[in-house]
C-alpha cells in the first residue's frame, strides 16, 4: 500500500510544477485538505489547474479573516497568528475533520494529508519582508500513523505577488517530496527548491517527524539547509530540536561565544560563565531577556573540503549534554554574524573571544572582499551596542599572561586597536581560573585519539563518559585497542 521511492530525477530533468501536481492527483490514494491563509490559495491552485484535483482535495479554504480564523482554530495566547503554534493547530483541526467525515471503512486505501500555510507577505510600506509557516501532516501508509514536515521561510522578493508565487511553488515541491522522496530527507530538501531562486525564499528552520522520520536528526537536517545555501544561520535546543532565530533572538540580549568546542572543555565553559556573569550586569541587560549561544561556523565544521556530519553530531551532543543552545552559521567574520544579530535585536549585545581570535579581526586578509575594507568591517561591527569579552592566554614558552594589554596586532593596525579599545568595547575577563589556561581543544582531540590518559580531567563534569559511552572523537576502549593490535 505504501507509496515506493523511485529514486533521484536528474537536476536536468526535473519535472514541471504542473506535471508535480499532476502526478499527486493521479494516485488515487492520496486525499486531502488545504488549508492556508495570509497568503492566499497559492498552493491549492496549482492542484486545481494541473487536472484531476477532483480525486485528491477533499477541501481547500482560506480562513483569511482573523476572527473567522479564531472562530475555527482557537485564540493564540500572544494574539498571533503567523506561529508554529497555528500552523500545528490548523495542521490538528483539519486533519481531525478529514477523519471525522471520511470513513475508512469506505476507503480502506487513502492515504490522508493536510497542507497548510500561514504567512505574512511584505508590507505596503516595504519595510518588512515578511516570513510564514508551512507544513504537512500526512501518511505514506494507511496503515500508519501521521508524519510531519514544519518549515519556516522568510520572503526576500519586494513585490507581495512574487512573494505569492513562491510561496505557492514551494507548496506543491513539499507536497510532492513528502510523498515521493521522503526515504531521502536530505535530497527531499533540495527538492524544495526546484524552479525557484535560492535568493527569492530562505528556509531557516525544519522539522521532521512521524514514523517515516524516526531516524532523522533534525540537527543534520538544519546544517543541510547551511550546506544547500538555503539559509545563513540555524539554531538547535539541548533537546536536538531546530529553534526559529527569531523566536529566540527577537528584542533579546544577546551572548556569543565562538569556537570549534571540538571537544567543549573547561576553558570554554569558563569563557561562558565569566563573560556571562560580566553581561548580566551591564546596566543595558535585562537578564529574563539574554539568550547565550555557542556558535560554530561552517569553516569549521569542514574537513578536507567536505563538512564532517559525524563529527558534528558529536560536538553537537556534547553541547546539548551541558545544556547549551548551539548555533552553526556561515558567518566567517564577525561582522557579518553581529549583523545578522540585529535583523532581530537592538539590546545590547556581547562576543566573548580569546585572545587569539581578537587576533584575527585585526587581520585584513579576512576583509579584502569588503568595499571599504576593515574600516567598513569594523564600522559595522562596533556601530551597534556591542561589547568584546576577552578571556586571556598563557604563552606556553614563557608563562606571560596575554590580554587587552600586550596583546599584539599588526602595526598598522595600532591605532584602530587603541580606538576600540579605549572606546569601551573590550572588556579584559580578570576571575578567570589561572589553573585551565593550559587547557586546548587540538591538545584534548589529539590526548583522545592516541588513548592517552588525563585527557578527562580537562573536560567539563560528564563530557568524558559520553565521549567514552559514545565513543567520540576516535575514542577506543584499551580492550579495542588491544584486539585491532
């Protein structure tokens, strides 16, 4: 009964929006409701053109008034309505209706579905884009219990009709990789994108579940959207669920840490909390409002030219293991990530680094692309309420503690350094623990893969056994070792 995957279609053979459409009226087993508002019918349309709709849309509406639409699917509790939270009702309230007024005994062979959409389009005055919600809760088999695939989009286009179409396109590519490329959830996300432009529509937060979806880590399924240039930043939870950035950034005070946590140790949790304990109590932050992220870049998930899924998950685990909300981003400089920051807060924000990375922004290698060069860099680095939170560093050869200080960058980049500086936006972390300095990720990960001892006693309460009970990073139980030798 269940739909069998065919396999890839060659990028030059992809078949139309109509022919897409086409193929889901002809199987006679799948039937269902659309549901979508803000927006229009944009989906539906294409079903309702391309022939044969009659045996596939059990009802297609619009519950495009907002009373109306609280009359159906309930009042939301923050008075929105372009949420998660609607989409999943709508998705809930539609499907229970298909149940209710379709018998299954009359047709034991259907396999239900419910799409849905809820979305704003630009405004009048252009000053806001727009975003929405899209989702489909449907079967593979009838036998089976419902799946669900949930994505946020933001709209990049400047015209609400091109929005429309878009959106609509995407539609049917959702409705049509549901049912016929869900086996490859990765591929099913590139599919998403077929016949239209990566820079006209970003996805930046999808969900799978259901039995069809058992296996799949929504975390991997987020860093395909960065790989597949479909989005520039995804945020994830300790509990491994995708978290929408503006959900989570929005009017927040913001504290980000960046590193390769590849492992996550002491240092890095002493980072955090020290530069935590400095930005709560800055007089511009409001502690109930501070979101603290670890950020990864993409440059750093990439091992000889290919992005290392494994080794992501297990730095990723880690994290989440520590409690921590990770964000991986294709943010190679810093400007570009505090911009990214404030499409979604004005608050005070704050970047805590070591000293070599402080290194690196004065480095204008990273800067050659930018017009106007480290100058521009920096104008928009520092022209937003930002602050610096520098741990320090121990040079190895001679024990000197290096900070804000002595810290040394190229001479040509003196003056601007002392500008910054002295401008107030570094701030030296002094109650940092003097006993970890010593302490490097690159000397942890080499300690691991050659099973030497005491690596454990660098890394944070609990990190150890997991990279052990896990066997992370290359790690090899002295009993393994002995049977491979």
């Amino acid at each position: 009964m269940a739909i069998v995957y065919k396999g890839d279609t060659n990028i030059e053979n992809v078949p139309s929006i109509k022919a897409k459409a086409l193929r889901i009226n002809l199987n006679s087993q799948i039937y269902g409701t659309f549901a979508e508002i803000g927006a229009g019918q944009e989906t539906v349309r294409h079903f309702f053109r391309s022939g044969g709709a009659s045996g596939t849309i059990a009802k297609a509406m619009s519950a495009y008034d907002k009373d109306f639409s609280d009359a159906i699917y309930g009042i939301e509790q923050d008075r929105r309505y372009v949420t998660e939270a609607r989409l999943k009702k709508m998705l809930t309230h539609e499907m229970k209706l298909l149940n209710t007024r379709i018998s299954r005994d009359k047709h034991p062979d259907k396999m239900f579905f419910c799409f849905a959409n809820t979305v704003a389009t630009i405004d009048f005055a252009k000053k806001y884009k727009g975003h929405g919600w899209m989702g489909i809760k449907y079967q593979t088999d009838p036998t089976q219990d419902y799946n669900e695939i949930i994505l946020h989009v933001r709209f990049h286009e400047n015209d609400a009709k091109l929005q429309q179409e878009t959106l609509g396109i995407m539609g049917v590519n959702l409705i049509h990789g549901a049912f016929y490329k869900y086996n490859n959830p990765k591929n099913l996300l590139k599919y998403l994108y077929d016949h239209i432009d990566k820079d006209k529509i970003e996805i930046d937060t999808i969900n799978f579940s259901g039995p069809q979806f058992d296996d799949v880590d929504n975390r991997l399924m987020s860093l395909q959207l960065l790989k597949n240039g479909m989005t520039e930043a995804v945020i994830f939870g300790p509990d491994g669920n995708n978290i929408l950035p503006a959900r989570l950034l929005y009017k927040k005070n913001i504290l980000a840490l960046r590193g390769s946590f590849r492992p996550v140790t002491k240092v890095n949790m002493d980072m955090y909390q020290k530069s935590y304990d400095i930005f709560i109590r800055e007089n511009k932050v409001d502690v109930d409002k501070t979101v603290v992220l670890f950020e990864i870049t993409l440059s750093n998930l990439r091992a000889e030219g290919e992005i290392d899924e494994q080794d992501f998950m297990d730095r990723a685990q880690l994290l989440g293991s520590l409690g921590q909300t990770v964000m991986i981003s294709n943010f190679k400089e810093y400007y570009r990530l505090v911009e990214y920051f404030s499409n979604y807060s004005k608050e005070r924000m704050a970047l805590t680094m070591g000293v070599n990375n402080l290194v690196d922004i004065f480095d204008e290698k990273y800067y050659r692309h930018v017009s106007g060069g480290i100058l521009e860099a920096f104008g928009k680095l520092f022209y937003r309420d930002l602050k610096v939170y520098l741990y320090p560093m121990k040079r190895k050869e001679t024990g000197e503690l290096v900070n804000s200080n002595n810290i040394k960058v190229h001479p040509r980049m003196k003056e601007l350094y002392k500008f910054f500086k002295y401008n107030g936006k570094m701030v030296d972390i002094f109650d940092f623990d003097n006993d970890i300095l010593q302490i490097f990720s690159r000397t942890v990960l080499r300690m691991i893969a050659s099973n030497e001892e005491g690596w454990e006693d660098m890394l944070p309460d609990g990190v150890a056994e997991i990279i052990k009970e896990k066997h992370l990073f290359g790690y090899l139980q002295q009993n393994e070792l002995i049977e491979k030798e």
